[in-house]
C-alpha cells in the first residue's frame, strides 16, 4: 500500500514502555501467562452483558488469540497492541475483516458488519454513526459487484480508493479506548503499565 501511516494518531507512546515492564505487568495480573476471556471481559467491564453483545465480544477476543486456543497469551497481547498502534493501514484492515467476518466463509455480510460495528462502539463507549448507515455506506462505497458481500480484496480495494472510507472505518473500529483502560486500568497489574503520551 502507498500509505504506510498509522492509523492510531497519538496512541504511538503506548508501546514506549520497556517490553520487560510490559511482560512483567500482565505476568502479575495473569500468573498462568495465558488471560481468559472472562478476564479480557473482566479487564474491560463487560460484565453482565446480554447474550448477542458476550458474542460480540467474544469475536474481538477471538481475534486478539491467533493461535485459537482459548487464550490471549503476552505474545498475542503484545501482538494485538502492536497492530493497534503502530501498525500499517493494510495491516490493519486485515484485521478489522478477520474481526467482522464471524463465520470464517472469507466475506462479510450486512449482518456480520452491523454486528461488530455495533460491538466495538459499545466496546468504547460510543456511537459515532447509525449502525444501519455505517453498513450502507461501506458496501456502497466497496461492494463492486453489488452482492451484499465484502471479499478481502473488495474490502481493501473500497478502503483504499475512498480516503473518507478509510477515515470512517479506522474511527468505527478503532479500539484505543480498550487500549487506555488496559493501559490505565480498571484494576491493578496491568493497570500500572501507563502511557507515556496519548
């Protein structure tokens, strides 16, 4: 891609700290090494939520544990926090249509989008459009053959024609704010680790 800018604005301090303060931080919060779901949820305050907003979630958490085994261990923490960041534009919508594409078939649908659309906002505590509206214009704007459907390479494509687009997608699925309350925590541990510069 020709944009090799990082989507995350201000957020590059994040990853300032020495990675040893980073693994020592989530060692404490997380003796085993491995965080569960029950504790990103935990981390995060989703306690309580209502049976599509746990799905919703899960599939965020899925995301972050790229070896699919129940768990986020430090490599795939770091990993997640790294993308989120510091990595690049291409990186980054990879990312955000593994995230969206709940059922692994290698496209995304109006109700997948909708859903994690509707996720990461209540994720972050924000609504910054209209689920249906956010759906609309997306495919509008990056579904070229007009199935319904949003391939990898639509996706991408759409993303990387339409600036404004991008702009929309990168602050819809933007989870920074997950970032801050990890960095500056809801509980102890992990909640120590702050950022040098937000």
């Amino acid at each position: 891609m020709g944009n090799e800018e990082s989507i995350a604005g201000d957020q590059t301090g994040i990853l300032a700290q020495d990675p040893y303060v980073w693994y020592r931080a989530f060692m404490m919060e997380y003796p085993s090494g491995l965080q569960t779901l029950h504790e990103f949820k935990a981390l995060l305050g989703l306690q309580g939520l209502n049976q599509k907003a746990n799905e919703h979630v899960d599939q965020v958490y899925n995301t972050f544990d790229t070896n699919k085994d129940g768990y986020i261990d430090f490599v795939e923490f770091i990993a997640a926090v790294n993308l989120m960041v510091q990595g690049k534009i291409e990186q980054k919508l990879k990312w955000y249509f593994k995230m969206c594409d709940s059922d692994g078939n290698g496209s995304i649908d109006k109700k997948e989008l909708r859903n994690i659309f509707v996720a990461v906002q209540a994720l972050n505590g924000q609504h910054t459009m209209n689920p249906e509206e956010f759906v609309n214009l997306v495919l509008q704007k990056a579904d070229v053959n007009n199935d319904g459907e949003l391939t990898l390479e639509e996706f991408i494509n759409g993303m990387e024609k339409d600036r404004d687009l991008l702009e929309i997608v990168s602050k819809s699925f933007d989870l920074s704010n997950v970032l801050k309350i990890i960095c500056n925590g809801k509980q102890a541990g992990l909640g120590k680790v702050k950022m040098k510069s937000l």
